[in-house]
C-alpha cells in the first residue's frame, strides 16, 4: 500500500485522495523525503485533500466548463478536470444552466467555508483598469459573447 503524509511547515496539512494515490503508485517512483507539486482542495466532509491531477482553471482564473450534472437543491456541478466537479451554486448563475450546457465561470474561494466554487456572475470579477500591454504583446483571449456592437 502507497500513503504520502503531506506538511506544510513540518505540520501535516492533507490526505492525498486514494484515487490519486492508487493513479500514481505505477506512474512515479517516490522516495521518503521526496518533493511533489500538488493541488489542494477541500473535499464534501470538508477534509483538505490532494491531488496531482491539474485543474483546467484554479482560483481567481476564468475557464468554459461543462456542466456534468444538476443537483436541485444546491446547484450544477462542472468538469474540471479533477475527480470531484466543481460546485456552481445557484445563487452564483447569472441564468439557470442546464445539464450539457458549457459555461464560462470565474474560479472564486468562498472565505467561509474555503471552498472552491465556480460563478456565472462574470461583471464582478472583470477589471476595469487599463491593462499595460506592449505593442505586439501575446495575450489570451477568452470571447464572452457578442453585443449590438459586434464582437468585443
């Protein structure tokens, strides 16, 4: 049997999903004292769990999920990448979304709870300073939708 114990700070800070685990027992080879980057998150029970799988967005980052399922009392749940969906309450969709839909969402941490959550209410997350790009300057580009004036 593998079983990591990370810490943070010599303190024990997270469980490693079992499903992570028994994913990379076969993929890596990890000595005692050995480092590895993983991505922390809390899990249902509220427990911080770690993986080494990568989401397709992390928090603070915009992303187009698909809604994977709908859970009427709380909200629709999105692939992320990860084995647990990503929570998008209904209290956070701009308009309801359904199962299929794929949606653009910012990736927000609830400051209660520690959670991570996704929202549909993109206007409060957007900045509305002058961003100080170079001339001829690579930058990514997510394209929201389209207004009377065209494509922004």
């Amino acid at each position: 049997m593998l079983a990591f114990l990370l810490t943070h700070n010599e303190q024990p800070n997270a469980i490693p999903s079992r499903r992570n685990c028994n994913k990379n027992r076969n993929k890596v080879e990890l000595k005692p004292k050995d480092k590895l980057d993983v991505f922390v998150y809390r899990d249902s029970e509220d427990r911080l769990v770690a993986t080494t799988e990568t989401p397709l967005a992390t928090v603070g980052e915009f992303a187009y999920l698909k809604v994977v399922s709908v859970n009427r009392n709380i909200g629709a749940f999105l692939n992320w990448g990860l084995a647990k969906d990503l929570l998008l309450p209904f209290r956070e969709q701009e308009s309801p979304v359904r199962l299929g839909d794929s949606v653009i969402v910012h990736i927000g941490l609830d400051e209660k709870t520690n959670r991570i959550f996704a929202s549909t209410r993109l206007n409060r997350h957007l900045s509305r300073d002058t961003p100080a790009y170079r001339d001829g300057q690579a930058v990514n580009l997510l394209i929201l939708g389209r207004t009377p004036l065209g494509y922004p």
